[in-house]
C-alpha cells in the first residue's frame, strides 16, 4: 500500500478543490483500488453487469455525488469509505436483481475475504441486512468484514487501515463470521486459508 502522507495530502489538497489532486490521486491508489474491486467480484456470475474498472469508477462517482470527498480525513478513513462504497454499490445491484428474480435458494458458500458475488443476490442482500446489525453492535468488526470480504483485504493490510495489530484483527473476524452466522440464521462455513 502508499504510504500515508502523499495520500492524506492529495486528500486534503482535493477537499480545498484542486481538481489536479483528484486526478493524481486516482493515478496514486488506482491499481490498489482495481485489485481491491477485482477481489469483490470474484464470485459474481460471468457477464455481471459491473467489472473492476467500471466498480472503481462508480464508487469514485458515488464518494462525489455524495458529497463524502469533504469526509475523508486520511489514507485509512479513504480506503475504508472505498470498501463500503463498493459493498453498497454491489449491495444495491443484488437487491435490484432479486426484485427482478423474486427468490432463489441460498447455496452454502464459504465467507471468505474477497468473496462477495455469491451467485445469489439474496445472499448479498440478506449479508447486507446483517452487517447493518453488525455495525451497530460493533463499528470495527463490520468494517473488518467489509475490508476483507468486500475489498478481498489481507489480514495485515485491514490491519494496517485500521491501526491494529493483526492477531486483534483475526479474533474480531472470527467473531464477526459467527454473529454473521447467527443473524442470517445461515450456515456460512469456512473456507481454506481462512487465517490470512
């Protein structure tokens, strides 16, 4: 990941309105970004609506449109709001398409990080549901959740966003994964190469 002060700066410089900013900005975190959308689409169906690309530029629009560029106070709070962004923006698709749908079974799926797209948009929904619970009993482990499974974030670099050790980060999203067992009253197994 960049280090924190060219991207903090490039923040604020962007908030004061320099449209320069943004632009070196985007160049700055791009790749970063790309990857961090790729890994939330992992497990979409082939010919899903949205690609990596399309995701980050979407997200970008929503952090404008919304006005939250004047919120974002550093590189961690940045990349934080990114992963939530693309979990609504996904979230929002999957509710629009179970609409269209009307049902479908849930499939057991591994709640692995990075692995969003479960085939099933009413498993996205039904997760989004939960993690609104979540966050109201317990800020830091939802985003844990977010940053790992919507970003497809490493033990170390959710970590490193979130300014706590990485042993601190595995237990909280361990306990994540079982409250989001028990709200969804749905068995989400683990999958291999869970601890990292």
């Amino acid at each position: 990941m960049e280090e924190m002060q060219p991207i903090t700066r490039l923040l604020h410089r962007w908030q004061a309105g320099d449209r320069d900013a943004f632009g070196t900005l985007i160049t700055t975190v791009y790749a970063e970004l790309r990857q961090m959308a790729r890994h939330a689409m992992l497990r979409e169906q082939k010919g899903h609506f949205y690609s990596p690309t399309v995701l980050v530029h979407e997200a970008f629009l929503k952090i404008q449109e919304n006005g939250l560029e004047t919120e974002l106070r550093d590189r961690h709070h940045f990349f934080r709001t990114l992963a939530r962004v693309m979990r609504h923006i996904l979230v929002d698709f999957a509710r629009r398409q179970s609409r269209v749908k009307h049902g479908g079974e849930y499939e057991s799926v591994p709640l692995e990080e990075g692995q969003i797209g479960v085939l099933q948009p009413r498993f996205v929904t039904r997760l989004d549901d939960a993690l609104v619970h979540l966050r109201q009993v317990d800020a830091t482990k939802s985003d844990i959740v977010e940053l790992r499974f919507f970003g497809g974030l490493s033990l170390e670099q959710t970590a490193e966003i979130l300014e706590i050790s990485p042993s601190a980060v595995y237990r909280a999203w361990l306990e994540a994964k079982q409250f989001l067992r028990e709200e969804m009253g749905y068995d989400v197994s683990d999958g291999p190469g869970e601890g990292t």
